[in-house]
C-alpha cells in the first residue's frame, strides 16, 4: 500500500478495500535516506481509528539496498538505509521489514553471501535495541541476486551473529522464477517440504502471492495477476489452506491503478480459493 500522504494512508488505503495484512514502505522506495518520522506522524499510525481491522502490517525495505554491494559508497549507504529504515519500522511497532539479500556483482556466490552476512552484522551492531526483524525474501535469481536458492537464505541465517533477528518472507513469483516447481499440487508441496529443510518453516513470517509473467526458472522477476499467470491456481489454493499457514501474512505485489480495482479482483479469488467448495 503506498504512503503517499503519509505512513498512516496505507491503513487507509488497505482497509479501504478491506485488507487484513498489508506491507508498506517506511519512507520513499527509490531514495536512499529521508528526514526523521515525527511524533506526530508516528502518533497518527500508531492510533489511526482503523489500525485495529489490519491483522498484520509489516514493512518492506527500499530497492536501492544491496548488502553485498561491491562499490565501499554504495556498501556505506545499504548499511546506514536499512539501519534508518529498520529504526523507522521499530518506532511505527512493525514486527519485520523485508529486505532483498543483495546481488554479487561478479563477486561470486560466496564472496557476496559472507559479505551480506557481514553487512547485517554491522547493522545489528549499529542498531542494538530495535525489535524489528528483517525478513529474507526469496528472489527469481535476476542478474546476480542472490536469495534464488533456500540454501541462500539459510547460509545467511546461520551465518549471522544474532540469527534470532531474521525471518523468511517467500515470494511465489520469485521461488517459481528460480526453477522450484510450484506448478502442480505435488510440486508446491514439495517446494515447501524443501524450505521447511533447509530453513525451517517456523522462520516463515511472510508470503507474497504473487503470479508470474515469466516461466518457471526463467530467473527473470515479473510479477502478474492470480490465474493470469504462468504458475496456475494450485500453488495459490495450497497456501490458502493449509493450517501451517493460516496465521501467516500473505500480500499482494501484483501490478493495480490508484482504485486499487485489480487488488480488489485479486483478492476475490484469493478468498475464493479459500473456500472448500471452489472447485
């Protein structure tokens, strides 16, 4: 939901269409800093009349991060963003703030993997008494991102100084992007019995149910409709009812206007594949 007019529009904006979970950035997604959130701005989302109908809203952190960024200006600015961004989530009582792993570069697989494991370190240690979490988010694998495989994640999280600060966000477009097969009843089914492995299902704190314009493992990330798509309804129907996720926050990141009509269209067939009798 877009904060245009302030971080308190996107309760509104969400429950206008009668979410119960929206993901929100803290300030602007295509700049690096902004000024401080004031008591004010922060006291009209902490008691917006409409906050209590939202069951989750979490955050997600700004395009320009890269944790594994080879350039020392660019590396310095990753690492003083999410440490701003992280301070705004905690002062607006968010509970975790996605965040894309970060690309190599030509660095190499490991090389950016330990420098990422590095780089949450040091922002960990500039910012010591925040509750907020970062979540991991899975990627499609574009370029020489890195979070394609759970192997990635995993490493990250074992890896870190304080692993009880980071959770998983999956995002169906990215894992069907990155080759796993999501496609099928079996194949979601044992995409997540996978995950479940290598990071842990309890780590799952988020998931974004998106479509795919692309085909499974093209590692290219476009994200479509519900059913418009290349992944088809079964992966969808699974996440929406199975009890292991039934608690778990699930957001839209599909393309809609300023109405919010394709959220609105999206969020019907989510629901209807809730429902036992849908088939």
């Amino acid at each position: 939901m877009s904060i245009s007019g302030g971080v308190h529009m996107a309760i509104e904006r969400g429950c206008s269409i009668s979410c119960t979970a929206i993901q929100m950035f803290v300030k602007n997604n295509m700049q690096w800093f902004a000024r401080p959130l004031t008591r004010d701005e922060i006291r009209a989302f902490l008691e917006h009349r409409d906050r209590g109908n939202l069951l989750s809203i979490f955050a997600h952190a700004n395009y320009l991060i890269n944790l594994a960024a080879t350039n020392r200006q660019f590396h310095a600015n990753s690492i003083r963003a999410l440490s701003q961004e992280l301070i705004r989530g905690d002062q607006l009582e968010l509970p975790f703030l996605v965040l894309h792993p970060g690309a190599h570069l030509g660095a190499g697989e490991e090389g950016g993997l330990k420098k990422i494991v590095a780089s949450i370190d040091a922002v960990f240690r500039k910012i010591p008494k925040v509750n907020i979490r970062i979540a991991l988010e899975t990627t499609a694998g574009q370029g020489s991102c890195l979070g394609n495989k759970f192997e990635h994640l995993a490493y990250i999280i074992s890896g870190v100084h304080e692993p009880e600060r980071l959770c998983v966000c999956l995002d169906t477009a990215h894992v069907f992007a990155a080759g796993y097969d999501i496609g099928s009843k079996s194949g979601v089914r044992k995409t997540f019995a996978q995950f479940d492995q290598a990071i842990g299902l309890d780590r799952l704190a988020a998931i974004h149910v998106n479509d795919s314009k692309t085909a499974r493992d093209s590692r290219v990330d476009r994200h479509e409709h519900i059913g418009k798509g290349k992944i088809g309804l079964d992966a969808f129907r699974f996440i929406m009812r199975h009890r292991r996720f039934r608690k778990i926050p699930k957001v839209l990141e599909t393309p809609k206007g300023k109405d919010l009509a394709e959220d609105v269209a999206n969020l019907k067939t989510l629901r209807a594949l809730a429902d036992k009798n849908d088939e």
